[in-house]
C-alpha cells in the first residue's frame, strides 16, 4: 500500500484510544516526550508539512489537518475533514486552526520540546534522509546571542524553524503510485503479471482467482454473485497494457507467489503442519500408510505420468522431478519453465512438457537433459497429447498448435475454439478438444482439417473420453453427452449428476465421470446406462485412474479411494495428504502415485 501514495509508516504513532505507539512511546506517557517525526509528515512533493505540538504526542498538519488526512495525490481531496472542519461543525472552538505556512524543507518544534531526539528519530528512521539535519543561519537577539530562528504562536508559544533535506524520491516508487487502479488485483492489491476476467467482467491475478476457486467459492469476489461457470479467460489487452506501462517507467513485472497456507471451507490447512498419526479413516475403511516421495516439490503437483519404469511429476514450483517408480529414489529435476508445469506427455525417447510460461519444452528421456523449446501459444499449455507421431498442444489461448515429433517443427494452427481449449483426446485417426466455448471439435489428424463442431452443452467442456464407437464429453452443466464416432450424431445425453463434470476416463468397456457432486458415475460404454453410483468422498472428485479391476479416484477431501470394480466395493482409503489430491497415476496393478497441492507426491501399494 505504501508503494501506491498512502502514508509510510511513523516512528511514533496513535493508536485507536488514542495511546502512543511504537519506539519511545513508554517514554511519551505522562511525561514531555520528543516531538515524533516521521516520513509521513512529508507530501507528495518531498515538503515537510507537519506542525509538531509542544507535547509531541499529537501533530496537526498545515491548513489545520490531521497527519491522516492529508490530500491524496490522484484527487488532491483531502482523506478526512480538517480539524477545523470538525471543530466548527462542534463548538466552534479550535486549538489547532491559527497555524502558519511552512517552506517545503521547514518544521515548526516547540522550543519546549526536544529537538535533539527529533532529529535523531527522522535521520535513523527515514533511510531516504542521508544528510545531517541542517537549522537556519542563527540570528542574534537584542543582546547579541545567536538564536535559531523562531515564529510566535498565540497558543503554543515560540516555535522553533528547523531546516530539514528532502528525502530522494524512488521513481518505481512513485510510477506505482501513479499506475492505474485496474492495473492492481482486486484480492491481492498487487501489479497484475497474468490478469484473467471472470464472466462478471472484472479483473483478478490468474494465481489469486484459482486459490478462491479451490478454497471452495463459486462467486465473484467483488460483486458476491455466483458463477455458473468457474471460467477465468485471459485479460490480453490489459496484460500487455501493463507491460508496456512497466517497461516505460522502469517497474520490474515480479509473478505473484501463493505462499499462504490453503483456505478450505472455513479451515486453514498448514502444509508444513505434521500428519497425523492414526490407523483408520473417519468411514472405518482401512487407511493405509503413505509413502511420501523424498526431496519432493515445493509447491503444489499438476501432473503426473508413468512410463518405463520411471515416474514424472510436474509442478507449480516450475521443476518436472524423475522418480525411480520402483525404489522411489529421486532421478533428476529438469528446471527451464517459468510457469507451473501443467500437462506431460511421452513418446519413445522424448518428453515433453507444457506449462503457463507458453511453451512446451522437450527432453530426452535417456539423458534428461533439455533439447528444445517449442514457443507459439500465447498463454498456457493446458493438455498434450500425442498422435500419429504428432504432438498436439491445447492452450489458453483458444488454440491447438500440431508439432512434429522428430523435426520438432509446427506443423499448423487448429484455430477455431473461442475460448480456452482444456482437454485433448484421440482415436482412430481423429483427434478431439475440449474447450470452454462449450464445443468439441473433431480434427482429422492427418490433414489438420475440422471435420465437425460438436454443439449442445450449455457450459464449458472440461473432459473427454474416447471408446472408439463413442467420444463422451464432460461439462460444467452436470451433463456427459455420447457422440457416435463417424456420424458425430448425439447418441445420448447422460444425465445424473448435480454439479459440473470434472473428469472422464474409459476403460474395460466401462466409462467412468468423476464430478464435483462428490460422486462418481459408472456408465456402460455400449448400452449408455449407468451401471453404479460410487459414493464416499465428501468433496469433489478431480482425478481417477484404472489398473487391472481397481479404480482410483482422487478429491478435495483430500483422499483417494480404491474401488473394486467387480462388486464396487471401496476397499481401501488412502489418507495422509494434507491437502486436496489433483493428480493420480497407476504403476501397474499394485502401485498408485498421487499429486497433490500440499507439494507431495505419495505411493501406495494396494495389491
């Protein structure tokens, strides 16, 4: 707040009882204390503009007004009425409205008080002050005795006029007191670097509307109204509105950092608190111990992908980690992304990952070491997925860039979605994106062309699943629909749960959606009917995975689930996670790795 014009904090202050406060203020109590002198006594063009009482413990501005009310520097209105405002609306009398104007670099002191400590508060606590406090040449008096300088008050006596430099001014500083007021998160109260704007219309920073979204709120925070859907599209024009005000008036664009510990339905979750010891979950079902990952993340976990034996996970701390996925040793961390890494993506010896710095970095698998930086997109790099020795990136940006996976050349621009592309998905020649223009496109993924445009959900698409005789399509208005590859005629509106679909996998003739309803559905892949309602978790579900006749599911409630997918019996919870689960992945059919956002990565062993 200080950068943006409001008064830097005093050496010596008030609080609301009107008590002093901070250094020396036990010393100002029932005795004649130092005149308190502060930063704040200064305007915005560097002018000592304070008048200091004999006392020391009250200080009145010029024109009468009180130190907090002094203009601000947008309006030139004052904050609050003046003393004498208040004083005339009561009984008309005033101790403070007689006072005299001051030059830019003079104070007023009571000869009474002492000077000397003022002095020395205002050069210890302004480091802007580097200079000895300067008085005013002495004049002598009738008997030929130097004086300093002084000014007759009718009411506090002779006042002293002490000479005082004005402090260097910081022109980052005063550039941010200056930037516009759009330019600054409405949550946070900082200089945006990633805005995003809610369907409502306002602004917020990317990294503070998602940790709202996850506390659990559906709402605006600024108008309080709920969402239909949690969508947050990228704010283009003022991001680069802000780049180009930053690079002009030299002000250093730093992303914001989500440190705090995370808010979930009215709990605080510390994530370096210790676990908890205990042998059952609160449902009774065996809980298992977990075994964290060593030199885990710092931040919260993306992704997560198995192959060959070794376990990938990316995270918002910028590092992708290589993990032995059978003796769990650390491999490696591949640093280079400056944003969260967000989506994996293997394909025989190469690697890759996307992430909100824009891009999609490759690695090679054997040597781990970096081999090249895809760049085009122009916000985050939200899905990949890997076809006909072609890596396709879903994005932001509303758009899918096709890459080949040898030259590592784009090979073209699947543009059409309006919104924010979120999944990717493939099969028989065809690949398909999610978005939240609440669409499916079809792309032929050979000639890059669309085949069709697949309408009737109401809100934004968040997953797919492919089964070769249909693509099922997950959406924030609670629905799945089924689609019949070929003729991309709607076989089936898949109605049941209450809230937004938030995940869909296919597996054994079964599809399963996971759902923010805290349930999971289990549908027939050929009939459409749905077979099973899996209820448990007591929070929404954000992730599943299948291995062998077991399936996991992942949720806020900070859990996963195994369920036996023969009688659909839960038989195990997996507890120990101190914050909500976002990724799984399956080793095999007795292994299970999970992400979550308390910065973890755990394995479990459930055969």
């Amino acid at each position: 707040a200080a950068a943006r014009g409001s008064r830097v904090g005093c050496v010596r202050s008030r609080d609301p009882a009107g008590h002093d406060s901070g250094p020396g203020a036990a010393a100002g109590r029932g005795a004649l204390s130092a005149p308190a002198v502060s930063r704040s006594m200064f305007d915005t063009h560097g002018r000592l503009q304070t008048k200091l009482s004999a006392s020391g413990n009250e200080r009145v501005g010029l024109l009468g007004l009180k130190p907090d009310s002094f203009a601000r520097p947008e309006t030139g209105e004052p904050v609050h009425k003046s003393r004498t405002e208040d004083e005339a609306e009561g009984d008309g009398r005033s101790d403070g409205g007689d006072t005299e104007e001051v030059g830019p670099s003079e104070v007023l002191c009571d000869g009474r008080g002492s000077l000397r400590e003022a002095v020395h508060q205002l050069s210890v606590s302004d480091p802007a002050i580097d200079t000895p406090l300067r008085t005013a040449r002495p004049e002598p008096n009738s008997r030929g005795q130097s004086m300093a300088p002084t000014i007759d008050d009718p009411v506090r006596g002779p006042q002293v006029i002490v000479r005082v430099p004005e402090p260097r001014k910081d022109s980052a500083k005063d550039a941010l007191a200056q930037a516009p007021s759009a330019f600054f998160c409405p949550i946070s109260m900082e200089l945006m670097t990633d805005p995003v704007v809610l369907p409502t219309g306002h602004t917020y920073e990317r990294i503070c509307i998602e940790r709202w979204f996850r506390s659990g709120e559906r709402s605006c925070p600024n108008t309080g109204s709920t969402l239909e859907q949690l969508v947050a599209m990228p704010n283009v024009a003022l991001r680069q509105a802000i780049q180009e005000w930053a690079a002009t008036n030299g002000v250093e664009l730093k992303p914001q950092v989500d440190d705090s510990p995370i808010v979930q339905r009215g709990r605080v979750y510390d994530p370096c608190a210790p676990l908890e010891d205990g042998l059952e979950s609160s449902s009774g079902n065996r809980r298992l111990p977990s075994n964290v990952l060593p030199s885990t993340h710092k931040d919260e976990v993306w992704a997560l992908l198995v192959s060959n034996g070794r376990l990938y996970s990316g995270s918002k701390d910028k590092y992708i980690h290589v993990w032995d996925a059978n003796n769990l040793q650390l491999i490696q961390r591949l640093p280079g992304h400056e944003g969260s890494v967000l989506a994996l993506a293997i394909d025989k010896d190469r690697l890759f990952s996307g992430a909100y710095d824009y891009t999609v970095r490759v690695w090679n698998v054997r040597t781990l070491k970096w081999v090249q930086t895809l760049t085009g997109h122009q916000d985050a790099v939200r899905a990949l997925h890997i076809a006909n020795s072609r890596l396709f990136s879903a994005s932001y940006d509303f758009s899918v860039r096709v890459w080949d996976v040898h030259s590592l050349t784009c090979l073209g621009v699947l543009e059409g979605h309006t919104n924010s592309v979120r999944d990717l998905s493939g099969g028989a020649g065809f690949v398909f994106s999610a978005s939240y223009d609440a669409t499916v496109r079809v792309w032929n993924a050979k000639t890059l062309k669309v085949e069709k445009v697949l309408r009737g959900h109401e809100k934004a698409v968040r997953a797919l699943a492919y089964t070769g005789e249909y693509i099922f399509s997950g959406s924030d208005d609670t629905r799945v629909r089924a689609w019949k590859v070929g003729t991309w005629e709607l076989a089936r509106v898949l109605d049941g749960h209450t809230d937004m679909v938030r995940v869909l996998i296919a597996s054994g003739g079964r599809v399963f959606s996971g759902s923010w309803d805290f349930s999971i559905r289990v549908w027939d892949a050929h009939t459409l009917d749905c077979l099973r309602v899996l209820a448990g978790h007591n929070d929404m579900v954000l992730a599943l995975a299948v291995a062998g006749s077991r399936l996991f599911s992942a949720s806020y409630d900070k859990s996963c689930r195994v369920w036996d997918t023969q009688n659909w019996r839960c038989l195990r919870v997996l507890e120990g996670h101190r914050d909500a689960v976002r990724v799984i992945a399956t080793h095999g059919s007795g292994r299970v790795f999970s992400g979550s956002y308390d910065s973890q990565v755990c394995a479990w062993d459930v055969a």
